[in-house]
C-alpha cells in the first residue's frame, strides 16, 4: 500500500478493508437520530434564526476532528435546529415524512455510489431504473412506445417535459432542429400556456430555454384553482389570431396552492387540436394514480405528451426523487449526445444520459423499488385515501370554528383558512397579521404552517401528507395558533 493509501485509507470504504470505523459511526449516527425523534416534543426547536446562523459561521471548517466529534456536532447543532417533517404540526410544504424503505435504499445508494449515466458505471442500477419506468408507464397507462427517466424532482420534469415539446413544434412546424441549429426565427413567437395558479416552474423552464418569462400566457381559474378551459380555448384564439405559435399546454395535477386537479382530458383534447404539446405537471396529485377512491380524476393523463411526477411528496420518498414519463419515447432524440469515452454511437447496453439532461445522475430508482417491494402500490394508495378523508374532516372542523373560516373546499390534502374577524384592520394589516402568526409558530417552535394569497388575501395554509396524522393532532394545533392569533390581536388593540 502506498504512503498516500495507509495515510488516508480510515476515510474511505475498501473492499475487504475492516469496516468496524463505518459501522461504529453509522450507528452512532443513527442513534443520535433516534434520539432526536424521541425527544423531540416541538416541530423546530426555536432557535432564533440569527443565533442558528452565528452558531454555524462559528463552526472552524479549517480545523479537522475526529469523526465521531464531527457527528456530535452535526447532532447538536443542525439536527436539533431542523425541521422535523415527522413531527405532527410539521404541516406547511409539500415536504413528507420518509418511510423506512427509501431511508433503508438512501444507505445501498450512498455506499455503492453508482453514476446513472452509463451502464458501465452502473450495470444492475441501469436495468432497475429502466423496470422502475416501464412500471410507472404501465401504471399511468401511456402505452407501448412510452419512456421515462429519473429526474430531481418536479423541476427538472418540467424543464425537459417543455424543453422536449419546444424541440418537436419546431421540427413540426418546419423541421427546425434545435438541438443543432438554436432557436428558430419564429422563437420569439412561441407561448406556453398555462393556469394563473401553475407552478412558476413554467416560467422558470420558458427563462431557461432562451423564450423567455413573457412567453409563457397564463389563463384564468375558478375559484377552486381549476384552469377554466373555455378561457384556454379563447386564449390559444387570439394568440393565432396576433400570429404567435402556442407550442404546449400545462395542466395541473394537484396546484400547491389549491390542490387543484385541471380537466385533464378536456385540456389534452384542446392541446391536440391546437396543435400544441400537452404537458401534465402532476408532482403533486400525480400519485392518485394509485387510489382507487381517487384514480379517476386523473382521467386524460393517459393521453397527454409528456407527466411529471414527483417521489419525494405524496410517495413518501426521501429528497430528490422524480420523474418525467413520456408518451412517444422518439422525442427523447434531442436530447441525445453522444461522448466518445461515454456512449459511443454503437453502444448495445443502455445508457441513460442518451434521454436525460443530467450526466452523473444517482441512483433514486432503487428508494421506489425497495418501496413497492417493501410496503406496495395498493397500500400506498390506501395511504392517499385516507389522508383526503382526513383533509375533509380538517375542512369541517373550520367550518364549525367561530375563529376561522375555510377559503374553499379541499380538492387534495391543501387548506386555506384565515381568520373571522378582520374588525377595523385593513386589508393591508389583516394579512400582516396572518404573516406574523405563521412566523410567531415557526420561530418559537410550535408549528410549522404555511401562507399563501389569493386575490389578494392572505390565507393561512395546511398541507397534510403525513399518513401519521389523526384529527387528534388538529385540535391540539388549532389551539396553538388560536392562543397565538389571540395574543397579537390583543397586542393590535
């Protein structure tokens, strides 16, 4: 072994090396874990943001210790001053207790370390990404020419779900290649279209892709945050009629807003006869496909160019962890390059960088095998079913409060509810003291919540996705922000 090997060996993991160091500080890694879970009687411990943020610039990153120290550390100062998504009143994001399965997998991806680009760096992980997607395909009934490939989350989804339609209206409308050529002359002409309650990825994705925020067209929704398709149809009218080229169509499965479930069938319907690419961001509700209570409101997602679906929310997986499935598998061909040294033109084993816009990619393929293995896609749809039924007895609990009422009817596991009584506030003031009250809860630890507005009004947010909850955790929560929302008030007048 060489100086360099014996001298720094103790960091690393070798094979048929004595791997007792990585046990001892796995274990005492998961010990302090379970240790924090147990003792943990609040959703954050309360440390005032500007002392969490002096304790960690106090940390000497020049000055090395001993591992079992650096865990110590880790445990005692940002651990304890995390967000605990398991913990009850941890309800504001679209953020998930993971289950045990995909923590378990995390371990087998950390430790094998496999790059999911070629197959020679990756030759079982390959294979069991491509099962994972052709199970998925299946599962949201795409047919036989359908693909996908493993993504970050949402956010890449929905870039390569755009990116991909922007290159086929171009090679459709006058076989312009993109990939070799750049963007046509008629670029500046191109629109996206999609709701006013769409995740600002749309906007982000159109920046990115060299359109532009102002090509993407937003198109109005009713009050339950479902775009209104008679406007979309008038929409996509005039922009023909100033001579712009809408090239895709978004529609929503499950808003983070709303909770919002498009007609998505309507929608695929009207995108086909425009013309345009149809695009289904489902990060969110996507996972319904799995309910059998639920599944059918998903209907024309089947029909639809490209879906994003997202793991790491409603299936209970750890971050990162998405997907992009789409219908014609060909129109992964512009996203193709081949790299001598990595998939040569002739390769006969799949590469999966020939259909992703990520080189080194991990492994996250495996957390959702492990997981249909471990607990199953009917359990997990059973798991669906009875949050929103949960969400439906939340809902009737502030219709019957006094102190707060519910902004409209749940459609997915999201509410919004504000306080009653504005009294002489203004309009201005009655949402600053919503803002206030979320972050009074945060900042002293006793429940993470959400805000959002809509027209105009700022409305407090639960987002339920812990199948742990029971209406129990509610009351005690209710009680919370009822002795908060009380005290500022008291504190106005």
């Amino acid at each position: 072994m060489s100086t360099y090997s014996r001298n720094h060996a103790q960091y690393f993991m070798h094979l048929g090396a004595n791997n007792r160091p990585f046990e001892y500080a796995v274990d005492l890694t998961q010990k302090s874990i379970n240790a924090l879970f147990q003792q943990a009687d609040k959703p954050y411990s309360g440390l005032a943001p500007e002392q969490l943020k002096a304790q960690l610039e106090a940390v000497d990153l020049n000055k090395t210790e001993p591992l079992i120290d650096v865990i110590s550390t880790v445990n005692h100062l940002i651990a304890k001053n995390s967000i605990l998504v398991q913990h009850p009143h941890t309800i504001a994001h679209l953020h998930t207790p993971p289950l045990i399965a995909s923590v378990v997998a995390e371990h087998f991806i950390a430790a094998l370390n496999q790059s999911m680009d070629s197959w020679d760096q990756a030759p079982a992980a390959t294979y069991v990404e491509q099962i994972m997607v052709d199970w998925l395909c299946d599962t949201y009934q795409l047919g036989k020419n359908s693909d996908g490939v493993f993504t970050s989350g949402g956010t890449q989804s929905n870039l390569m779900g755009l990116l991909l339609a922007r290159d086929w209206f171009a090679k459709k409308h006058n076989n312009h290649n993109i990939q070799q050529d750049g963007l046509p002359e008629y670029g500046h002409k191109m629109r996206l279209l999609c709701s006013d309650k769409s995740h600002f990825t749309v906007q982000k994705s159109a920046a990115l892709m060299g359109l532009g925020e102002r090509a993407v067209v937003t198109v109005k929704t009713n009050i339950q945050g479902q775009i209104d398709c008679t406007a979309l149809q008038l929409t996509i009218d005039a922009l023909k009629a100033q001579d712009l080229l809408p090239i895709a169509i978004v529609a929503t499965a499950g808003t983070t807003d709303h909770g919002a479930i498009d007609d998505l069938q309507q929608v695929v319907n009207i995108a086909k006869n425009a013309g345009c690419w149809s695009h289904i961001d489902g990060a969110y509700g996507g996972a319904l496909m799995l309910s059998k209570k639920h599944k059918a409101r998903l209907k024309g997602i089947e029909s639809a160019d490209s879906v994003s679906v997202d793991f790491h929310k409603l299936f209970y997986q750890t971050i990162s962890c998405g997907a992009l499935l789409i219908k014609d598998k060909n129109n992964f061909n512009t996203l193709l390059h081949h790299a001598d040294y990595l998939n040569r033109e002739g390769d006969e084993l799949p590469n999966l960088v020939d259909k992703s816009i990520a080189t080194t990619k991990r492994f996250d393929a495996l957390k959702m095998f492990m997981t249909l293995k471990a607990v199953g896609a009917e359990t997990l749809g059973t798991m669906f079913d009875d949050l929103l039924a949960l969400t439906q007895e939340v809902a009737a609990l502030i219709k019957q409060s006094k102190m707060f009422s519910l902004c409209c009817e749940p459609l997915l596991s999201t509410l919004l509810f504000r306080l009653t009584e504005q009294g002489t506030l203004t309009d201005e003031a009655f949402n600053k003291l919503h803002q206030t009250l979320r972050l009074q809860l945060l900042t002293s630890g006793d429940a993470v919540i959400a805000e959002t507005k809509v027209d105009g009004k700022l409305f407090l947010k639960f987002t339920l996705l812990n199948p742990c909850l029971t209406l129990n955790d509610f009351d005690s929560l209710f009680i919370k922000i009822e002795l908060t929302a009380t005290k500022l008030l008291q504190e106005i007048n």
